[in-house]
C-alpha cells in the first residue's frame, strides 16, 4: 500500500506540504514581477529577489538549532500563521513608494520560513519511522519538490500572462 495512504499523518503533511511548495513558487515568481510592474525598475526588481533570498542566507545555517529546541508541530503552526498574515499585508503595497513594505515583508516572510524548514524535515522521521518507509517518504518529498520546481514558474508565466488573467493579484496604478 502507498505511504501517502497508508500513514494519514504523513499523507496529510506531505499534501500540505506541496500545496505550500506551489505558493511559495508562485510568490518568488510573482513578486519581482509585480514590482517591475509597479516600477519598471530593474534595481528595484532586484532588490525582491535579494529579500526572497537573504534570508536564506542569513538564518538558514542556525534555524535547525533553534527548532531543535521547539516543539515541531507547535513550530509550524506558528510559522504558517505569521507567513500567511505577512503575505496577506502584502495587499497594502500599491506604490512605488511603499516598496520597502513589500520588502521587509518578503525577507521577515522568508525568514519564518527558514524555521519551517528544519522543522518540517525533523518531524517527517517522527511520523514515517526509520529505515524503509523513511526513505519511501524521501523518495515521495523529491517528486513532488521536483514537479513543482518544473512546473510552478511556467505556470505562474501561463497564469499571470493569460489573455483572461488580471496579470495581478493587486491593483496597480498606471505607471506616469
């Protein structure tokens, strides 16, 4: 029998996982675009992709020993929760000149994000066990990483790019 099928806790964090794989494709993809949309700033478009990715930089290596400490479960709720209400403030940002909200909110974003990370991998052996089925829900993890890896960016391009797209989630003035 599947895994997935078999070990509902499993099979309820790895879709939930890969959901959430896909929306954190869409933002490193919808972001720099939004804002040379908003800019058509090549230095400002940059800047995104420097706060979607310092993070990782910054906190990546020490996360896991903060996490260690926490409860894991209790860590990814809290991280999710504070990720979704940063993404949500993302809506307040329709001016170029409120870029550095935009910002500030995609590196702290980005920065929850990197607890999440050891979290999520520390709990997986929790749920799955060692030896055979740890490495059938590694294998499990990798294809769908994979898939979305492939597939987000060109289907967020189709999405944002469609003749019945918005080609924005947020409402943008005319650039003058």
């Amino acid at each position: 029998m599947i895994l997935i099928a078999r070990n509902r806790a499993f099979g309820l964090l790895w879709s939930s996982q890969v959901l959430s794989n896909v929306g954190n494709w869409l933002l490193v993809v919808a972001v720099p675009v939004f804002v040379f949309q908003l800019t058509g700033s090549a230095l400002s478009t940059g800047l995104a992709f420097v706060a979607e990715t310092a993070p990782a930089l910054v906190l990546g290596p020490i996360a896991g020993v903060y996490v260690d400490r926490w409860d894991r479960r209790t860590a990814m709720i809290v991280v999710d929760l504070f990720r979704a209400a940063a993404l949500l403030a993302l809506f307040l940002v329709r001016q170029p000149d409120q870029l550095w909200l935009l910002y500030l909110i995609v590196f702290a974003e980005n920065a929850a994000g990197q607890f999440f990370g050891p979290a999520h991998r520390a709990l997986v052996p929790a749920l799955v066990g060692r030896g055979p089925d740890l490495d059938r829900a590694n294998a499990w993890y990798s294809i769908a990483n994979g898939i979305v890896r492939l597939a987000g960016a060109p289907w967020v391009g189709r999405c944002w790019y469609s003749p019945r797209s918005t080609r924005s989630s947020w409402p943008t003035p005319p650039r003058t």
